[in-house]
C-alpha cells in the first residue's frame, strides 16, 4: 500500500508567485551570443539580463490543501486508488502528483470543511459526464450517436442509473456525507432534464462507521480500515468532529490518519496514538486557531509518541530538532507500507 501525500498545507495558505526564465529561453539567449560575438569583444552581460528580464514570465509556487492518495494493489494487480479528501484544488494537486481523474477509484471524506469537500461539485459531474470512466462505459452509451454528455442526461432522465462499476465509491460516516450533500446539492441536484438527482447518482455510496472496518485487499496482504472519530470545531452547542482513520494491516502494520484535529481531544485517542507505529499528524505553526494541534503542543509529546509522528496541514514549515519527529511530510511524498 502507498501513501501519497497531494498536499501538505492548511486550508487557506496560499502560494507564492514568482518571476522566473524557462531553460529554453536561457538557452536560447546563450546561443544567440555565441553565434554574433566576435572575437576580444566584451560579453554583452547588460543585454543578457534586459532580454532574459522581458523573457520571464510569472510562476505560481503552489501550496496545496492537505489531501492524500492510498493506493491498494487489487487482485488482479492493477491499483485501487483511494482519495483521502478532496479540497478545493485538488483538481490541482491531482494534476501536481501525475494523475488524472480516470485514475482515482473512491473517495473519503472526513469533514466538511472546504479543504476536505470543496473539490466535491468537480469530482462528481467530471466522473459522471465522463464517457472513459470506466473502461466500457463508452460502449454501454453507444447505442446511439449523438454526444456522451446528451446521452448520459437522457439515460438519467428515463430514470435509468449509471451502473455501479461505472461510478466512483463515496466512504465517509453518514453524518458527514448528509453534510456534504447539503453543500454540494445546488449545484448537484440539477442536472439538465433530469429530476431526483442525489448522492446516490454520482456515487457508490459506502457508509462508515468507528471499530466497523472495510477491508481493503492489497497483493498478498488485507488492510482494514476504520474511522475514528474526534472533535475538530466546539462551537459550544454544537460540534464539528473529524472522522479519521485507522488502518491495519493483516501483516501487523498500523497507520493513523486523524485528519483534522484537536490535540488529543476526545483523550480517548490518545489510545490510538499507542496503538499505531506511524500518524499522520495535523500540525499548526502560525497563530493558535486552536482546532487543530500546534507545534508547540506536539513538542510536549513522549520522544516515543513523537518519533511516530509525520507532521503535515502547516503554513510556515515546522522548526523542529533534527530528528525529533519522524518526518515533516512535503507534497509529492510517497511511502510504502
Ligand atoms: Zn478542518
């Protein structure tokens, strides 16, 4: 199984756009000068930096949202690939990690914060409107000739179903995915032509639930998954939990992903923080918002605890010692478990 890590940042950090030269244009200055310079004369370095300077062009230096890719090895040796939420850019950071929408079997969601769902109205009508997802799709549209996106309205519309092997599965716990419904249904629910459109049309759903796992295969080995549930936002009356999740293999490996959360709050996971070798941990590093744990909190954590612990969701990257945690995690890291 492999872990991949789309992006590592909170929610509202953005990136950094900067003005930079591509290599073909330096190149192509470089040659220029060799071709026209005589021999003795000076080397025009002034010209050089006018004609790179109007050469450069703006850059965007991303900071993504912190989503991740699990990718289990089926049966049949092709990969399952399961998002770990999908926020806002992740169209973005799919794009950054080389994958595309076709690749991605299932999705989880943890809470409905925009950094976790905001990518959801993309997700679904990219899946549902695409003809190639998945491979004999196409040919179940083609008994008739006009185009995919007309015909799949029309299907919906005789009040047929995308048939499941055909949809992306949708995890979450069933709270969660009500919530994330409601965001998403203005622009879910209408679909040209079509009436009682839900969750249900675009998705299979699977709903989950704490010490419940799904099992997952991956090559020789089984992985059970769960969700863990822990308090993110306390609004007073009402609070925001977060669902993480619990992965264990059958080979003995444990990984905890809380995803967003309070320090150890419920205590309860403090268990679970015992019970796992590695945790992928939320980790704040600006101002205390206090719904998720600061650097300054973890440091507080058992040297045991904290050699556990890859710390990802921060702005400004962590100052730690060296080795005190296990990793701070960057976007674009795979591990293998
Ligand atoms: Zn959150």
């Amino acid at each position: 199984m492999k872990i991949t890590a789309l992006g590592v940042n909170s929610a509202f950090s953005s990136g950094e756009y900067v003005k930079s030269v591509s290599l073909e244009a330096i190149n192509h200055e470089l040659k220029k000068i060799v071709h026209s310079k005589k021999k003795n004369e000076p080397i025009p370095i002034k010209d050089i930096i006018k004609n790179l300077s109007s050469a450069a062009e703006t850059m965007y230096k991303p900071k993504w949202q912190s989503n991740f890719i699990l990718e289990f090895e089926k049966e049949n040796g092709n990969p399952y690939r399961l998002v770990l939420d999908f926020g806002s850019d992740f169209r973005h950071s799919l794009q950054g990690a080389g994958y595309k929408l076709n690749d991605i079997d299932g999705y989880y969601c943890s809470h409905p914060h925009a950094d976790h769902i905001g990518g959801i109205e993309g997700v679904a009508l990219s899946h549902i409107f695409n003809p190639y997802f998945k491979e004999g799709k196409l040919e179940w549209l083609k008994n008739e000739t006009t185009n995919e996106i007309d015909l799949i309205a029309k299907r919906l519309s005789n009040g047929e179903q995308i048939p499941e092997k055909y949809k992306p599965d949708l995890f979450g716990h069933k709270s969660v995915l009500n919530e994330l419904w409601s965001a998403a249904r203005p622009g879910l629910e209408t679909i040209q032509g079509v009436t009682d459109v839900n969750l249900h049309t675009y998705f299979n759903v699977k709903y989950m639930q704490d010490n419940r796992p799904i099992i997952f295969d991956d090559a020789e080995r089984k992985w059970s998954i769960y969700t863990v549930t822990s308090v993110h936002v306390n609004a007073g009356y009402r609070q925001m939990p977060s669902y993480g999740l619990m992965l264990e293999s059958s080979d003995g490996k444990i990984i905890y992903m809380p995803t967003d959360t309070q320090f150890m709050t419920p205590r309860q996971v403090s268990l679970y923080y015992e019970k796992a070798h590695v945790v992928y941990q939320d980790c704040e590093t600006g101002p205390r918002s206090e719904v998720h744990p600061h650097l300054d909190d973890l440091k507080t954590l058992s040297p045991h605890l904290k050699k556990k612990l890859i710390l990802y969701h921060y702005g400004a990257e962590p100052e730690t010692e060296p080795d005190e945690f296990k990793e701070i995690l960057k976007t674009g890291t795979t591990h293998e478990y």
